[in-house]
C-alpha cells in the first residue's frame, strides 16, 4: 500500500455492537475515510457495514434479515394480504386516492372518497368482514363485489356501502349498458338470463373487449 494513504484516525469499533450486528474487525479502509467493517449478525450470518451507518441510529443495524422480517411482519399482521377481500377494499381505495389509477376518473376526481377509517384494512374487516362473509356463502366469492348504495355517487362508507352480486350492482349503476343484437335491444343482466349465461362471465366477457357475437355464443365452462 502507498504511504500516507491512510493518514487520517479513526475508532477501533471491534466487538461493540450496533442492533442486531457485533462488530469483528476491521475490513477495509479507503482514502476517503469510508472505513467498513466485518460483523456478525445475531442470526448468524456475516456482513460488511460502513462504520458511520453503523453508528447511525437511523439505519438498520442487520445483515438484512430484519428488513425481511419487519416487511413479512407488515404484509402478514392481518393474514389477509393475498384474498379477495383484501384486493376489493385496495382498489376501492386505489380508484379513491390515487391519480394514476384507471378508475380515479370515475371516483376520486368526482370527489367519491373512501371512509377516513376505513384507510387502514383491519378497519374495513372489522365493519364488512361478517357481512361478507355470509355474502360469500350465499352468493359465492367471485359474485360477490362492493357497491355503494343506495346512493351510487356517494362515498364508501358504513351507511352506503354493501355487498351485492354483480347483477345487483349493475341495476344500482345510473347508465346501464345497453346492447343490440338480432335486432333485440337489452342490458347485460337481461342478456344474460337470455342466455342462461352466469351475468359475472358474460359482464367480463365483453369488458375483455369481446366481440357480441363471440360472447354470446361461447359456451359457459361447466366443471
């Protein structure tokens, strides 16, 4: 090494601990005065860590498994990050608040907001999550959607807000679709029946962008 390259002092760390990381030894010091260290983290593992981040009580002291955990912690404290529920009140709220969502046309920048208490999930399970429930056993989990009523302009929220199938929902919509075909003009739930076709299938057949002909005629998948 080049005399002189490491003129400036610093303090020995060693064995000192700093959240879940003990200090070893040195590992390697630069010109630039960024001095690292080897550590070891209380679960085992080794890691290289610049010593002011170490002293830095706003940083993370680990070899990063406290960063998983505190993430997995978060995503799990309800149990409910990955069911449908969990995604009907996300976008609820996504069409509320965010400008880059698809839907916030339609709802957020109309004024439609989603109940303050509502924000945080737990909130909207302790209020929804019995009526839901026993929506979904009547009605099935993927016919059972958020609809705000009676008032369809109105906000999400305890005293407008309900769980309905899709064929409900679309009668409390103020524009139904209508559709003409063999020169017979009805809305979507009316087709459907028609059609003996399940009104969730044929609704997203067309949303999907299928031609009429096309959605009408498919068969239904049957198990």
């Amino acid at each position: 090494m080049p005399k002189g390259i490491y003129k400036h002092k610093f303090k020995n760390i060693s064995g000192q601990k700093f959240g879940k990381l003990t200090v070893i030894k040195l590992h390697k010091r630069n010109n630039r005065k960024v001095i690292l260290w080897l550590c070891k983290c209380d679960c085992g593992n080794e890691a290289v860590r610049d010593g002011e981040n170490l002293k830095n009580k706003q940083h993370i002291s680990s070899c990063g498994c406290l960063v998983a955990e505190l993430a997995k912690i978060t995503s799990t404290k309800h149990g409910k990050t990955k069911t449908r529920i969990y995604r009907i009140w996300s976008n609820a709220k996504q069409r509320c608040s965010n400008p880059k969502n698809t839907k916030y046309y339609n709802y957020g920048e109309k004024g439609i907001k989603i109940y303050n208490k509502w924000l945080i999930f737990e909130n909207f399970w302790e209020d929804m999550g019995e009526s839901y429930k026993r929506h979904v056993k009547k009605f099935g989990e993927m016919n059972t959607t958020l609809d705000r009523f009676p008032n369809q302009n109105g906000n999400y929220c305890p005293k407008n807000t309900r769980w309905a199938t899709y064929s409900q929902q679309n009668s409390n919509h103020s524009k139904n679709r209508l559709i003409t075909y063999k020169n017979k003009t009805q809305n979507i739930k009316q087709w459907a029946d028609r059609l003996n076709l399940n009104y969730g299938t044929l609704y997203f057949r067309l949303r999907r962008g299928w031609q009429v002909e096309r959605a009408f005629n498919t068969p239904k998948i049957t198990k």
